[in-house]
C-alpha cells in the first residue's frame, strides 16, 4: 500500500509539472517569437530525452553500449506509434500536423536512416559517432533557422527579463516532469514484483517507461490545443535520440553490437517514421484509425522484441 500511494504522488507529479511545462513553453515560445513547434522540438525534447539518454549514457561507462543503443532505439520506436497512439485516443480528437513537419518529412525520413547505414555492420567507430552528433546540430539549426524566418527582431531588455525567468520556470517544471517519471516507473515496478508479475511485462513497463516525459508532456498540451507543441516535443526527442545521443555513445566508446538491434529495433523505428508521416500528410490530422494502426504496429514490435529475445528481452533478464 505504501508504495502504491508513492506511485499516485509520482503521477500526480507528472500531471502538474506538465501543466507547468506548457504554460511556459507557450510563455516562452511568444516570447522568443519561435513557433510552439520549434520550442518543443528543441527547448522541451532536449530535456524530455534525458532518461534514455542518462540510461544509454550510463550503459557505455559500464561496457555494454549495445543496451544504451537498445533502449534508445526502442525508446524512439514507442514515440514514434505508441505515444502518438495515445495522444489521439486520450484526448479522444485528431492531431492536427504543423506543416513544418509536412515541410520536412523527407529530412526526418533520412536522418533515422542514417544510424541505421551506418549500424549495418554491427559497429559505430568513433567517425561515425561524430557525424551523428554534427548532423543532429545542423538539423537543429535548420528547425531554428526555419522557425525565425524573415523575423529579425531583436528582444527588449524587458521582454528578455520575461523571456529567461519563462524559461527558467520552464526548465524547472520540466525537471520535475523528470523526476515524476523516474518515481513512477520505479514504483510501478516495485509494485508489479509485488504482485508477483511477469518480469517479462516489468521489462515492457522499464521500456515504456522512457517515454513518459514526452507523453504526459504531449496529452496534456494537446488536451490544450497546443499540439505543436506535442509534435515538436516528441519529433525532438526522435531526432535527437538517432543522432547526437548514440553519436555521443560512439564517441565515449567505439562498440560492437548484435546487428539484430538493427535489423530489428532500427528498422521497426524507421517504418515507424514512414508511416506515421503517410498518415499525418492525409489531411494533414492524424485520426483516431490511424492511432489505431499505430498502436497495433508498437504491439507488432513488442511481440517481435520478445519473441527474438531483443532490448525488453534483455531487461528481463
């Protein structure tokens, strides 16, 4: 019982930090006159990617990047069909797409290629985890460089006091978004070993459990009418996984890996984006059917992990 009631605190703290983050991520986004998109594909998915990022971080320290690799890619699998998935059928109304993203859907289809190019072989050298790292910059400065546009204005000494202290309100809800994330996984699992639950199903709850940053981040702005701010957060935090995190992984530890994580992970991750990018240039919304299919294809790659003995496989051990 205590620690169910710890687990209601750690979501009830997920739930209000959220509120937090998207009041001054639109606070900060008029301020910076950025799109709410660029905001949350930059400012919110750089602190949303933190748990994977410290697990897969952690992971290469200890000799065995190849789980970091797992979790990162697994991580993207789930933002890219299951928390989108669950945005639509939550909020129970469709999400609307910012045409940036329509825009730019090639560029997101080819840059989730490029890990997996270069993966083919079973290993990331130390060059390759630069290139991830420089291309995951460029293609931020690119959303950026987008998102201003003709807009070169420059911020009063006023609007700028306004525009840190948003932002600093902003980091700090975030921070604590963080944290209700952490405890809630954690307690999730203390109690579901309580139970006496399958560790096979422990492992699903570990694996989604990276996830739950962006998606409780994501509903709760949708469930406000903020969805570029949903989109651009978990868009973010898929690129920025791909790219500079298993880029930074390279860079500490040129590693060997199982090529199933590949063959797997990767290519489940990049049908991922192509359908979900099918989906959401059809009248520019992605509906409630589309969520649907989404959510059937993450239970298709849960059930392909588990039956190849892949990343949840590993947790489970």
């Amino acid at each position: 019982m205590i620690n169910f009631f710890w687990l209601v605190l750690a979501l009830l703290l997920v739930v209000k930090s959220a509120d937090y983050a998207i009041r001054y991520s639109a606070r900060l986004a008029l301020g910076l006159k950025w799109s709410k998109y660029t905001v949350g594909f930059t400012i919110i998915a750089a602190i949303s990617v933190l748990p994977e990022t410290l697990i897969a971080v952690s992971s290469a320290l200890q000799n065995i990047p190849s789980f970091g690799l797992g979790t990162l890619l697994g991580s993207n699998v789930a933002d890219l069909s299951l928390v989108f998935a669950l945005v639509v059928l939550i909020t129970g109304r469709d999400l609307k797409v910012e045409s940036q993203f329509l825009k730019n859907r090639l560029y997101y289809t080819g840059i989730l290629a490029i890990p997996i190019i270069f993966g083919l072989n079973g290993y990331y050298s130390r060059l390759e985890g630069v290139s991830l790292i420089v291309i995951g910059l460029l293609f931020y400065a690119f959303v950026l460089k987008k998102s201003r546009g003709d807009n070169n204005s420059s911020l009063s000494k006023i609007q700028l006091t306004a525009t840190l202290k948003n932002l600093g309100f902003l980091i700090l809800s975030l921070a604590a978004l963080l944290l209700g994330a952490y405890l809630t996984v954690k307690f999730s699992v203390i109690s579901a070993k309580a139970l006496g639950i399958s560790p096979v199903f422990i492992a699903l709850i570990i694996g989604m459990g990276t996830c739950l940053p962006e998606l409780s981040f994501s509903i709760k702005a949708a469930k406000r009418n903020h969805e570029n701010l949903a989109l651009g957060d978990i868009l973010g935090t898929v690129i920025t996984d791909a790219t500079i995190i298993i880029g930074i992984l390279s860079v500490i530890q040129p590693f060997a890996f199982d090529q199933k994580i590949i063959f797997i992970t990767g290519l489940f991750m990049f049908f991922a984006i192509i359908l979900l990018s099918y989906f959401m240039k059809t009248g520019k919304v992605l509906t409630k059917l589309e969520s649907l299919f989404l959510l059937l294809f993450y239970l298709l790659f849960v059930l392909t992990e588990f039956a190849v003995g892949g990343y949840f496989g590993q947790l489970a051990n």
